[in-house]
C-alpha cells in the first residue's frame, strides 16, 4: 500500500475501499497515518473496519459501506455514526435522491455516487450536490465534469 500512496498527489482525496474487517482497517489506518496521507484519505469500509480505524487514530475519515436495504436506515445510520462520506448506489428516482443529499448535505457528509457513465446523468448528479461520482469511462466524464463547473486538478 506504501508504493500506492506514493503515486497519488497530496492535493487529491484517496477513496481507499477496503474489503475486510478489524485487522485490514487498523492496519491500512497505521500506513495512511505513517504516510502522513490523513487528511486527504477515507476508508470506505464497513462497521469493522471503521471501529478499528479509529483505534488508531480519530482522525481517520470513513465512507459508511454499510448498506442496508432500507436506504433511509443507510442515511440516518451514516448521520448518527458522523461519517464524513457515504456512497450512493443508483437505485432511486432524481426527487428522492435529491431529497437524500439534501438531508446528507445539512449534515456535512460528503455523497459518492456509484456509479454512471451517462452525461446527462453526471451533470444532473452535480447539479443535485453528489461530490464524487464513481464512472468507468473516465476521459469522457472529465468533459462532463468540466461543463458542469468542476476544475480539473493542476
């Protein structure tokens, strides 16, 4: 993971997905932090994860991975546990999502969506305040994402 770090600038957010429980989250968490990679780094992760994280240090950021099939649960649990992001999955209608990240948004939680390579999607997504949007074809969603007021990175 110390090689990966390396590669990434230290002015972009490093979504960092981990798929294992207490050890993967402590022991990522130990690397992020002696990387001096805190502040820019979030661990998508479930409740596992997460709890061992923050054994290591508070100042680890989570994305709540705990999806429930309720999404409205998903969203109170992301708030009540001060999660700083949560992700998204396409599944609902524009006006109940734009519902949710307004609830999402008041609480200071950053939203990723996952996933979309449709333009007029990726545009409606910014205009409704998602942050980040998970895309496959990514030379294209730059243009999108330029149209739509997002500054490339310099």
């Amino acid at each position: 993971m110390k090689e990966a770090l390396a590669v990434f600038p230290e002015n972009v957010w490093l979504n960092i997905h981990l798929k294992g429980g207490a050890e993967l989250g402590k022991k990522t968490t130990e690397v992020v932090l002696k990387e001096g990679r805190i502040k820019q780094s979030f661990l998508a992760c479930g409740e596992e994860a997460a709890a061992a994280a923050k054994t290591v240090t508070t100042e680890i950021m989570i994305c709540n991975m705990e999806r429930q099939r309720d999404r409205a649960v998903y969203v109170s649990e992301t708030i009540e546990k001060k999660s700083i992001f949560i992700q998204l999955l396409k599944r609902r209608g524009t006006q109940e999502l734009e519902q949710e990240i307004s609830v999402l948004k008041r609480n200071d939680i950053r939203v990723n969506y996952c996933c979309t390579d449709a333009p007029e999607e990726v545009k409606t997504l910014f205009e409704s305040g998602v942050d980040f949007i998970l895309v496959n074809e990514l030379s294209i969603m730059l243009d999108v994402a330029a149209a739509a007021g997002v500054k490339p990175l310099q």
